[in-house]
C-alpha cells in the first residue's frame, strides 16, 4: 500500500513481530516505534523492517511516498511468474 505524504504528515499504525516493510520511494520520513530508543529518518530508496509489536509513528520529513508491506504482501509477490528465475 502507497500513501502520498505531504510534509509534517503523520501516519501512524501498530507494528507486527510478522515484519512489515516500510520504503521511502520519494522525499524523506522520520520513523519512531514504542519502547525502541532510536529514530530512523528514511531517504528515497530506503526502507526499515519493523518486526515488533508497538505503535509506530512516520512523519514526512518534506513531501513523500511512503510504501507500505506485510510479510504475506512480501512473500505473495516473490511467487509472482516475474520474480521466478
């Protein structure tokens, strides 16, 4: 899933010990997660597994497009005839 964040946008969502995926496509965002002590800011091209549970905070650093993966996604799409080699 794709959002479009403009700059000091804020999503929030609860993380998974499953892994979800987060990638900057464009632009940059600062991500924080409960009970973990070090912030990440992503730059285009980046991304960061979260595999725990808690709240996690991304906020767009300017604006952004940020993706968005759980493992089932991840997975689905290695089975897909185009990442088959």
């Amino acid at each position: 899933m794709k959002y479009l964040m403009e700059k000091n946008d804020l999503i929030c969502f609860e993380g998974s010990p499953s892994k979800i995926s987060v990638t900057c496509e464009t632009g940059a965002l600062w991500v924080t997660q409960a009970n973990d002590r070090t912030d990440r800011v992503l730059m285009a091209g980046e991304s960061l597994d979260i595999q725990k549970k808690g709240k996690v905070a991304v906020l767009g650093c300017k604006d952004s497009m940020m993706s968005l993966k759980s493992q089932d996604e991840i997975f689905a799409q290695l089975r897909q005839p185009e990442f088959i080699h």
